[in-house]
C-alpha cells in the first residue's frame, strides 16, 4: 500500500476516481496519478498541482476506464447509433405531418430563445468593459419639489469642486455633450457641411483615463490638454478627410470656433451609451459657451448634456461620498430652497435607470428572458403532446422490439436520440431564422446586435444547452412512455389511455398555454387602444400642418425677426411664431419661480416657454381669460396656463391676471397679461406641467411654420431659399410638429410590437398543441367515431362532441386570463396620467378571437376522421 503524502491530493476527487475507476485498473492507474501529483507538489506548488489533479480526474473519466454498471459487455457504440438515426430519419419521414408540426415548434421557439439572449447578453454587456468600472459612478441630481425629478446632470463646478474639496475620487472628469452639431470643412473652392446627429464633447483630459478607449493616433499625456484640440473615431475621421492622415487637420464648430485634430480614437464599440464620435477639450467651454463654463456663479441652473464622471478610490463607499454632498447646496446655493440633492450612480446602472434616460429597464430584459422560457417550454409541451398521440401507433413496433430482445433503457434511448435528432434540425433552422430576423430586430430596437455561432462562446454554450435541455425535456417522457410497454398489450394492440397517461396534465397545459396566449391579446388590444387615444385626442392646441425649423447657429434677434417676416410672406404660410420649443416638446426648460412679490420660491416646477406674440395663434391657443402678449424682445408680459392657476391656489382665472412673476433668478419679472386652456407640453405619461409663457428673445430657436398643406413641398422648398441665403454655411432642417410627437411613444411602438410578435407565436404554439391533443382524442375515440356515423350521426354533431369539450378548456382559460390581464394592463397604465378605459369589449375580442382560432384547429382533425370511412376504424379497432 503507497504512503499517503503529507499534502494529499483534493479528497473530493481522488474519491470520485475511486467510485468511477474500473476495479482492475484503479490501483495502477491511482499509483501513477498520485507519483506525477507529488513531482508537481514539488514543482510548482500545491495550487498548480491541485488543480493539474483534477484535470487529470476529469480527462480519465471515459468509457475504457469507467467501472460497468453489471457486467462489462463491450457495446458496438457506432453501429447501435448508425441504427438508431436510421430509425429515427424513417421515422420522419414516415410522420411527415406530426414531423413538420414538430420541427416547427421546437425551431420556431428556439428562434426566440437565440434572439432573447441575444438581445439580453448584448444590453447586459454595455460598458462592463472598462478597467475597474465597479469603482466608477456618474453624479446625477434629484431635484425635490412638489414631485421629485431625476436629472444625468449637474452644475458644471460640481466635478472642479469635487476634485479640489476631498480625496474620494481617484479620477474626475467633466464632459459636455451637443447633440446635432454643425461640422465645417474649410477647402480651397468649397465649404463641407455635416451635421453629426450624435453630437460633440467637450471633455477633460481624465475622461479617457476613468474609461478604456483605446488612442490609435496621438500622445495620450497631451490629448485634450490644449484648447481648441481634438480627438476623433476612425469612423469620424474617414468620413471628415479620407484617407489621408488626419493629424493636424482643423474642422469648425459651427462655422465659428476651430479645432486642430490631435489624436485618432479606435470606434467605440456599441455596447457603450457614451457615443459622441469627437471629443474637443474642456478648456474651450469658457470661449463657447462662457455661461456654462462658470466656475464661481454656475451653481444656479442644470444644463442637460453637462454631466461629470469619477472613479472613487479604493475602499470608499457611495454613503461616504453622499454624506458629503448636501454641503455644496448649502455652500453654493444659500439662497435657494434645499432643491438639488446630488447622487452617485452606478456606471453598470446607467444603462438600465430609466430615471436617468437609461435605455433598457432590467424589468423589460427579465419579461423577455420569461417569454423566452415560456415559448420554449411550451413548444416541449407540445411536442410530448404529439409524441404521445403517436405511441399508440407505434406500440406494436415496440412490442416487436421487446420480443426480439432489446432492453428498456435501449429503447429509452432510442427515442431520445429521434429528439435529438428533430432538435437539432430544429436548432438548424432556429440559427438561420434568427440570422434573417437580426436586421428587423436591430432596426426595430435601433441597436446594432450581431449573431455569430461560430465565434460567440457565450452563444456556443446558449445553443449547445438549449438543444440538450430541450431533447430532454421534449424527449423523456415520450420515450419512458414507449419504453414501459409490455410486449404482450403491445403486440395485442390493447395499449390505452391508462398505458399513455397524463391526459389531464395535457389539458392543463393547453389551458395554461391559451391562458397566456389571451393575456398578450388582451395586451395588444389595450397597448394599441392607449397609443390611439394618445394620438388622436385633442392636445389642446393645432399639431397639423407646422413644421418646426431651426433658427440657425449664431442669429442675432434682429436677423431672427428679419427672416420671420420673409417666411411669412411666402405663399402657402399661414402663420409664423418665434419660440424656444412647441407646446408639446422633450425639450424643456423649468424653474422654480416667486409669485406675487413673494420673497420664498414656490414648491413646484414651472415650465418655461419663450416665445413671441404670434406664438398663441400659429398653435390655436385658446385663451380663458385676459389678452394675448404684445410684441416685444424683453420679458414684459406672461402668459399663464391653468395648471399654474391650480399651483398658485387661486380662486380663478381672473384672479392670476396682473400678479407678477419672477422666474430664472431675477432675470424675468413680468406680469400675468392672460390665462390659456390646459394643453398637453409632454407625453399622456405626465400630467400638465404649470406653464409659463413670455417674450424671452434670447432662447429663441425655432421658426414655428403653419402651412397650407395642399402646395407643402413648393412651400418648404421656398422657405429653404429663403433660411440659405441667411444662413449659406449651415444645413436647413425641419420636422413637422405631429411627427416629434409621435416620438414620444416609440417605447410603446416597439412594446406594441413585441407583444403581436410574442401573441402570433404564442397562438402557434398553443394551436399546435391542441392539435396534438385532438390528435391523441381522436386517435383514441376512432372506433366511437366509427359507431356514431353508421349510427347516422353527421359530421357537424361529431365536431360538436369535440368542440364542446376544448371550448370548455379555452373557457376556463379565460377565466384565468381575464382577471390576471385586467391587472397587469392597469399596472401598465399607471405609467400614463391620461389613459383609456378598459372596456369589457377587450375581452370579448380576446376569447372571441381565441375561440374561433381553436374552433379552426379542432375542425380540421375531427372533420378528417368524421369523413374517414367507418370501416377501416373498425376494423383497426
């Protein structure tokens, strides 16, 4: 006997050698593991060698070294599986109807497993690749009124102040983001306008230290140090100059401000949300925009796009660092109410906080994940419900194969290898539909995934896993239901409803499958009855026919007024409005204001409007009380709506008219000239915002344009030539007004999508296991069927027979469905302040249509057998 060594190999494994190692081998083989074990103990240490030990344990795991289960017979492995494919494809191809329903299901919901965890693995992946991101946070506001409000930005001193005033943060960084920016190119004869719809950054140069982005071209200690420098993607680059080198080559901030290009970034990959294609250094800010580069008097307002990342040195807590930041409110804003409170937010979390504009809620990924499994299992369920259906054809085969000697656990297997093989044509398929559907679904999420089983490990293993759970779970119970016939019963053909078994487990699951299936119906109905009601209700004001068109980088209020007044006199424009935003807009700006010489800020949010006098008639604005502003550039007068009359607690309308408001800190102080009628400034997810509006020049930033539809396109054209001549370097734009308004229910576009995607496929699935349970019904009532029609029953009381019994089953699924649909659609609802009715007609839709979907499946079965000749039942029987 060997000596044990004083540093024993893993127990745990060397005991697992012992159970599985065949008799006569273990001790030559334990002797020969345990002496390389102690020459690498000696090597390379105890760790290295533990787990060289159990590599080894694994590797020797194999058929020739495996003790027998009873007595060792040396098995044909190749032969016996040649065999059963054989088999197997026969019996495909013999089956060709319960074959195709079968491959269907299995391909059909495993297509929607591939593009789930597809579409999950890509979102869960979204930034987790840069060094020590679980120590990196953005800071982010919550602003506390009335209601509280979530902001991904802050005051732009915060990151300098957070830098200088503690030691949490290891790197800081600053960066500021335009979207739709004018870039120029200055050439000899001409002048290269582009505008880049995902913006420009103004960032330090620490930014690129928090997160890996790699710098092809450049020195990274001098990147962004310098003002008016640069650094671009390669994208950003080919598409700017080519291919010639663009190291020291200068473009234009709209048409004003030049930047020389000093490094080249590698593309960003896409799962980041940090997507600005150039980055230009911080320093500039203050000759851009010197408001927001303020460093001393900058705490006042928030500007979307400025936001500040860092990542926290080792060890500190989110509590430390939070404990610490209401000290810059009372620091920096003494005079306001305790508003602002700044939060840290997680950078695995910025993708997933809707709060916070995250893109994807990780409660969507969980529903879709579910869906997932649900489909899948469901097309299982299915398939045991065929499979079954089809063992009492195949009894006497296996009754044959009983008497001529094989085993139990070799038919067993047999029929989980003719799983196999349905699931892995099953799974062939799945790949090439999930490769077709890939561009739709991008399109459909504006993502861009990509779907490679060749080269994705995380894929390789999703598949692989997918087909062996799915054979066995689609193949075991089919496969111990044939296995267990007695060859007797079997040859006989006496094999029955009790040799099968699990009827009512079938129907329970055909229940469940349409109890599903009514919910996503009753989903669609309420998602599109909720999208109509949002876009065809009147929003208090016109949205037909005005187009919106940017005023243009750099316009003085006086060329701004110039242009306004050709616009109007082009034929086809019925009216023309100077404003900041429309009245329906994600856009906004808010304030909190004081009211009636009051010297305490009110606690709610206002939203403020600039706009000129014409602002009311170009939107049909529909006044309650007073009169319209009178034109002027400088905040003399205000509008209100009613919300704000509400907010102020006034008596009436009439009431609000003379007070004065001060807004934005003191720089606007007018008073109340008139009161409009509630209109909708948001989506129906919000309810009516407090507003304010008033002649505010500097904010303006578009032409609100109202045209006469019948000669729209002359009219635009001649608008366009008009808006060039002012402004020849940059590039016209517009959007018609209903257009940006229905971008506010794109979430719920796609949401609407989803479910009539998951609804059809569900409604497949379900019909296809009903199909096999009629199936299996009717296979087992033949001879009734038989009986009845030389009796003289017709085909139609035959169908009734059958079709009272799977109403019935739909029935119950409805009562199931209904309330559960009832509550999940209110729950989803209460994301909107302005929502539809559920009215009792969903859910007459919902088992109407279910109803006549099944009504269609069992027809087509029963209609079969009611028409067969009685004869050949009989006789089978």
């Amino acid at each position: 006997m060997r000596k044990k060594s004083i540093q024993s190999p893993p127990g745990l494994f060397m005991r697992f050698f012992r159970w599985y190692c065949h008799p006569e081998m273990q001790d030559y083989i334990e002797g020969d593991l345990l002496e390389v074990y102690e020459r690498r103990l000696k090597k390379s240490g105890k760790r290295k060698a533990d787990i060289l030990f159990i590599i080894d344990v694994l590797l020797l795991f194999r058929p020739g070294i495996i003790r027998p289960a009873e007595v060792y017979i040396h098995v044909n492995n190749y032969t016996m599986f040649r065999s059963y494919f054989k088999i197997g494809w026969r019996n495909l191809e013999r089956n060709k109807a319960y074959s195709i329903i079968n491959i269907a299901g299995l391909a059909l919901s495993m297509t929607c497993g591939i593009l789930i965890f597809t579409f999950v693995t890509h979102h869960l992946s979204f930034d987790n690749f840069h060094k020590d991101s679980n120590r990196v946070y953005r800071i982010v506001t919550e602003l506390h009124r009335d209601v509280v409000a979530y902001r991904n930005c802050v005051p732009s001193p915060l990151g300098e102040s957070f830098r200088n005033d503690y030691t949490f943060g290891e790197k800081v960084a600053r960066v500021y983001t335009e979207r739709d920016v004018l870039i120029t190119l200055k050439e000899k004869d001409k002048v290269l306008k582009y505008n880049e719809t995902d913006g420009l950054a103004f960032a330090e140069k620490t930014f690129f230290e928090i997160f890996n982005f790699p710098l092809l071209k450049g020195d990274e200690r001098s990147v962004l140090v310098d003002p008016n420098t640069a650094v671009m993607t390669e994208a950003i680059a080919r598409k700017y100059f080519g291919n010639e080198d663009p190291i020291g080559k200068t473009f234009w901030l709209g048409n004003k401000f030049p930047f020389t290009v000093t490094g080249i970034l590698k593309d960003f990959p896409e799962n980041t949300d940090l997507k600005a294609g150039i980055f230009v250094s911080y320093v500039t800010l203050k000759s851009y925009n010197p408001w927001l580069a303020n460093e001393t008097d900058g705490w006042g307002g928030i500007r979307d796009g400025m936001q500040c990342y860092t990542r926290l040195q080792p060890n500190v807590s989110i509590a430390q660092v939070e404990s610490v930041m209401p000290a810059y409110v009372k620091k920096h804003r003494p005079t306001s109410k305790n508003v602002h409170h700044y939060k840290l937010q997680p950078l695995k979390e910025i993708h997933f906080d809707a709060r916070y504009g995250g893109a994807m809620e990780r409660q969507k990924l969980y529903i879709l994940s579910i869906v997932g499994l649900f489909l899948i299992a469901t097309a299982c369920v299915n398939f045991v419900n065929l499979a079954t259906a089809q063992a009492l054809k195949r009894s006497k085969e296996v009754g044959v194969r009983k008497v001529l000697g094989s085993l139990r656990r070799q038919l067993f297997w047999q029929f989980i290898f003719e799983t196999a093989i349905i699931c892995g044509i099953g799974i062939v398929m799945a790949i090439g539909l999930a490769s077709l559907i890939l561009p739709y679904a991008n399109s459909l999420f504006n993502i861009h995934m990509t779907l490679n089983p060749f080269a994705d490990y995380l894929l390789i293993y999703f598949i692989v896993t997918l087909g062996v759970v799915v054979t066995f779970l689609a193949g075991y119970y089919p496969a111990l239901v044939l296995a267990k016939f007695q060859p007797v019963t079997a040859l006989k053909g006496k094999v029955t409803q009790q040799n099968v078994g699990g009827f009512n487990v079938r129907r329970t699951l055909i229940v469940s499958q349409f109890a599903i299936s009514q919910i996503l119906i009753i989903g669609v109905i309420v998602v599109v009855s909720q999208i109509r009601f949002a876009r065809e209700s009147d929003l208090g004001f016109d949205q037909e026919a005005i187009v919106m068109i940017a005023t243009g980088n750099d316009a003085s209020p006086t060329s701004k007024e110039a242009l306004k007044n050709e616009i109007s006199r082009i034929r086809g424009v019925q009216d023309v409005s100077l404003c900041y935003t429309a009245p329906a807009s994600e856009e906004d700006w808010g304030n909190s204001i004081k009211f009636n010489n009051s010297s305490e800020e009110v606690n709610f949010r206002t939203s403020i409007k600039s706009a000129d006098a014409d602002y009311a008639s170009t939107f049909g604005l529909e006044f309650v009380v007073g009169r319209n502003l009178t034109p002027s550039d400088t905040v003399r007068e205000m509008l209100v709506n009613e919300a704000m009359v509400r907010k102020l607690e006034l008596e009436s309308p009439e009431d609000a008219i003379g007070k004065v408001i001060v807004a934005n800190g003191g720089q606007m102080v007018a008073s109340i000239v008139g009161v409009l009628k509630d209109f909708h400034d948001k989506s129906f997810h919000e309810e009516i915002s407090p507003i304010l509006i008033t002649t505010y020049s500097g904010d303006y930033e578009n032409y609100a344009v109202k045209l006469n539809l019948s000669d729209a396109k002359s009219t635009l054209s001649a608008i366009e030539g008009v808006w060039s001549q002012q402004h020849p370097d940059q590039i016209f734009e517009y959007e018609f007004l209903d257009d940006s308004i229905a971008k506010f229910y794109e979430s719920e576009e796609t949401m609407l999508k989803l479910i009539q995607t998951f609804s059809l496929i569900s409604i497949f699935i379900g019909c296809l296991g009903l199909y096999g349970l009629v199936s299996f019904t009717v296979t087992q009532k033949s001879k009734e069927i038989g009986i009845r029609k030389i009796l003289g029953s017709s085909a139609g009381n035959i169908l009734w027979i059958f079709w009272k019994e799977f109403a019935g089953l739909i029935m119950i699924a409805f009562l199931i469905a209904g309330p559960l649909g009832w509550w999940l659609m209110r729950t989803w609802l209460q994301n909107f302040k302005f929502q539809v009715e559920i009215s009792a007609w969903f859910f007459v839709l919902a088992i109407g249509s279910s109803l006549l979907v099944a009504l269609f499946t069992v027809s087509y079965q029963v209609m079969k057998a009611a028409f067969a000749n009685p004869v050949k039942s009989l006789r089978m029987e």
